[in-house]
C-alpha cells in the first residue's frame, strides 16, 4: 500500500507538523502544506488571487479533525509564478493532479473559499469519486450578476459595466472569464450526493458601494446559498451576521465546528 495511506491507516505522526514544501504538477512548481493525520484528508482551497494563507486563521484547528493539505494555485502564495488565463476547469484539473502526485487516492473533504469554491464545484462535477465531502465559504456564484438586476435593472447594468471596465484594467481576473465573459451564463454544475455545508454572509453594509452589497442583495445572497445547499438531502447552510467575506478569519471557532459536523455527517 502506497506511503501515504499507510500513514492515515496506522495513525502515525508523520504529518502532525506542518512541512512547507513543493511539489511538480505539469512541470510547474506548486506550494503546498500537509499537518494533522488519519483520516478524513481535508483539501484547502483558497480564494482568488489567495495562496495557502487564506487559511492561517483555521488550519490548526482543522488539523485536529484529520489529514489537511492546503496549497497556494500557480501564480499565487509561493507556487510557480505564471501569466496565463486559467479556467476553473484547469485549476481543478491541477489540484486533482495534486492529489495524485501526493499519493491521495481516496475521496477527500473538499473545503474551499470564494472564488475557490467555484473551482471546488467543478471539481466535483468532474472528479465524483474524489470527493466525500464539500465545505464552500462566502462562495463566488454565477448567479451575483442576477441578483443585482433583480434588485434594479437599470443601476445594475451601469454598475456591472464599470466593474467588468475595472476588471479588464487589470488583466481580467479568472472569476470575468469563467462567469460574464460567457454567454450564456454558466450555471451550478451537477456535483454527486455529498454532505453539504454552506457559509454565507449576511451581514449587511453600512454604506454598501454596489447594489450586490445593498439590504436587499444580502437577503437575496443568503437565500440563493440556503436554496442551493438544501437540495441536497445532507445539505447544511449557515448565514452569519457576524463577518463579511472573510469568515475563516473573523469566525475562526464557528468555521472549525462546521467543519467538525460535515465530517460527522459524511459517517452517517
């Protein structure tokens, strides 16, 4: 049996410390962490522009409830750095290379953030035998351009234009090219019968700058995450008042518990 199982298998402490490390996946340089053990392996994967750090704040914790791997995509953290125009599915196509190039071959808890969480959605669609479980974060959607023209067609069309002007000002991210520079829209992709858990902000803005972040976008934002997440028969959503984007961060304990009962609904 391959290195890596027998180390979930029998327990032992070869990855209870953190080791910083590189590994090759398309002759490309990729920076990648493994702490915690046994069993479930729980994979990290970060926001756009994000590297493995986007998870400084919870993978202490998350190393208490099995193996983590988290890693920084190509261009971002200290992985190989690379001006290319990559698609969600060559990114999930890359962690799944991951995974084989560090002898993972059983499903792993798939725990993703923002844009991340769209690459964690293809994977699974893609790759079903791979995956146990999903955790998304304030996760990116297809369908945030909807809720702004639901809310008020007109200012949402000016307000999208000016957003998509400054994304191109800076190179086009990967989030314009998998989502509004399609037509049509893409939409959810079908992902397999997994345990489900959703955390989605609701916090509202003091003096929101977009209509997406406006009373009205928050309530719809919270309810396209509940409706999505509850589909599934093992599905889970939380909506928090408490932070914003970033809920690994200002909801350290919260994230770890969820994660903790996704991992308990995978034994059920």
């Amino acid at each position: 049996m391959r290195l890596f199982l027998l180390v979930l298998l029998l327990g032992c402490s070869a990855f209870s410390h953190a080791e910083l490390s590189l590994a090759k996946v398309k002759g490309l340089s990729i920076e990648y962490e493994i702490t915690g053990q046994g069993r479930p392996v729980i994979f990290l994967e970060a926001g756009g522009s994000a590297g493995l750090s986007d998870w400084e704040s919870v993978v202490e914790g998350f190393a208490k409830l099995g193996t983590v791997i988290r890693y920084s995509r190509v261009g971002n953290g200290n992985s190989q750095k690379l001006r290319k125009n990559y698609s969600s599915e060559e990114y999930a196509q890359e962690a799944l290379l991951l995974l084989k190039e560090l002898k993972v071959d059983e499903p792993v808890v798939y725990v993703a953030h923002s844009y991340g969480a769209y690459i964690a959605r293809v994977f699974a669609a893609a790759y079903p035998d791979k995956i146990s479980a999903l955790m998304l974060i304030e996760p990116a959607s297809e369908h945030d351009v909807d809720i702004m023209r639901e809310i008020d067609l007109a200012q949402a069309e000016k307000e999208i234009a000016q957003i998509k002007r400054d994304d191109m000002a800076n190179g086009m991210s990967n989030q314009y090219l998998d989502f509004w520079a399609k037509r049509p829209l893409p939409d959810y992709p079908a992902i397999p019968d997994v345990p489900v858990t959703v955390i989605a902000s609701v916090k509202k803005y003091e003096n929101p700058a977009v209509l997406f972040f406006s009373d009205e976008g928050r309530e719809k934002w919270g309810m396209l995450h509940k409706q999505w997440a509850e589909s599934f028969p093992r599905g889970q959503v939380v909506l928090t008042k408490k932070s914003y984007h970033y809920p690994q961060f200002d909801e350290p304990e919260m994230v770890i518990h969820e994660l903790q009962r996704l991992i308990e609904r995978t034994l059920q």
